[in-house]
C-alpha cells in the first residue's frame, strides 16, 4: 500500500518544455569554467565525466575541487528571475489534490529554488517536506542516504513510498534501497526506451497506482493535515535555508 509519494521537482512537476533545466546547466557550466580557470567546452567534459562519481556538480566541485562558498555557486546558478518563465498548469494543483495520499519532494536543489518554483506553480502548502540537497550535506540523489533521510522523517519504508523523478539513475538508485521499492520514471519526452523499470509519460498517469476509494482518500488526506498540523521539527537548517527535513513554513 503506498501510504506517501516523494517528488522530485525540476522537470517533473513542470514540462521539461519550459527549457529551466538546460538553463540552469548553461549557468552551471559557466560557474565551473570560471571556477576552474578553463573553457566552458572543457569544464562541460570534466563535469561528464565527474557525474559519475558524484550526484550533483556542486558535491563535485566541494569534493574534488576545493569550492566552499555554497551561496556563492548557488547565486549563480539559481538567480532570482529564474523562475520567470514558467507558468503554472491549471490542472496541477487539481490534481495533486486528488492523490489520496501525503505529498513531499526530494530535490538536488537548495530550499530557496523549491520553494521560488513551487510558488510559481502555486502549489507550495500542498508539501508539507521538502528535502533539499543543503540539508542532505551536498550528498544528493542517487546517494541511498539521500532517499533514507527522507524515508526517515516521513516515518515510511520504500516500499510505501512511491517516488517519482525524471532522471533514470535518480529513479534506479531509489529502487536499489530494497526489492519493494516503487520508484517511477517520468519520461515526458519519451527519450528512455531502455529503461528497464516502471515508467509514465505524464503525471496523470499516477492514478493507476492507488485503488479509487473516497474513504480510503479522505482518511488520507486526514493524516496529511495531522502531520502538517503536529510539525515536525526541522533537521540540519542552515544559513540559505535548507533543510535535511524541512516543514515547508507558508510564505
């Protein structure tokens, strides 16, 4: 029975379409060559082969390359206009509340971004956690303490908690945690034919995972605002607002 479903956020609760990701890695790669001294060709190489080993440039770059200054990395890559573009879906938020069960989201991100792009798309209140890649100390997805953390504060197991991402190795990485893990591919643009696990095109897909039970939803959503209402403490807060288990504060 899945009892929660964890979110990843950029491409996923938004269309790939609004092009945010592949701007934000232009900005990526621009902070890297300056920090490297090198070509942005060059640091674009180094970054290819270094996602490998790590699940996020910055880990990359505070592991191997000496980078501290956190905020000033983020600054670059996530500005304060960098969520102009997008434009909610009315169907979202409609949706979202629909889904018979509490709602989170594990992101790579800083707390700041999710909660800029959440506000965009307006449906911030309706996450009472955000798990963000500062609280998880730079150790993101696919790390498996990324994922347990998560697990951890929601006081569920992977197998009752339906995870759903954009990028394959997020996804396989969650469902490594166990053999009754449920992770789910977002594939919007259909570019993972190979992948070998659970996949969806849209998030209306979603539904088929739950049985369709007015009372199974409403006990549900009872939980939901229970344990939003108890609030639960915040871990490992930091400076830029990250948190490892974040109660989403409201404006």
């Amino acid at each position: 029975m899945i009892t929660h479903i964890l979110f990843d956020l950029d491409n996923t609760l938004y269309s790939a379409r609004f092009g945010l990701e592949e701007a934000a890695v232009r900005r990526i790669r621009a902070f890297t060559a300056e920090w490297l001294g090198v070509s942005e060709e060059e640091a674009a190489a180094m970054r290819e082969s270094a996602m490998g080993r790590y699940g996020t440039t910055l880990e990359w770059l505070s592991g191997e390359k000496g980078l501290t200054d956190t905020d000033a990395y983020y600054r670059a890559v996530h500005p304060p206009n960098e969520a102009d573009s997008l434009t909610a879906d009315p169907e979202l938020r409609p949706f979202l509340e629909s889904l018979p069960c509490p709602l989170a989201i594990l992101t790579n991100s800083p707390l700041i971004h999710a909660h800029r792009m959440l506000d965009r798309l307006g449906v911030r209140d309706l996450f009472p956690f955000i798990f963000d890649l500062l609280g998880n100390g730079l150790r993101g997805k696919p790390r498996p303490e990324a994922y347990t953390r998560a697990l951890d504060a929601l006081g569920a197991s992977p197998d009752t908690v339906l995870f759903v991402d954009d990028v394959p190795r997020y996804v396989t990485g969650y469902l490594t945690l166990g053999p009754g893990a449920k992770g789910v591919l977002l594939d919007e643009m259909d570019l993972y034919a190979d992948f070998p696990h659970e996949k969806i095109r849209e998030l209306k897909e979603l539904k088929k995972y739950f049985r369709k039970s007015p009372e199974n939803q409403h006990t549900a959503r009872q939980s939901a605002q229970t344990q939003f209402a108890a609030g639960y403490e915040t871990l490992n807060t930091n400076p830029t607002g990250g948190s490892a288990a974040s109660l989403n504060p409201q404006g």
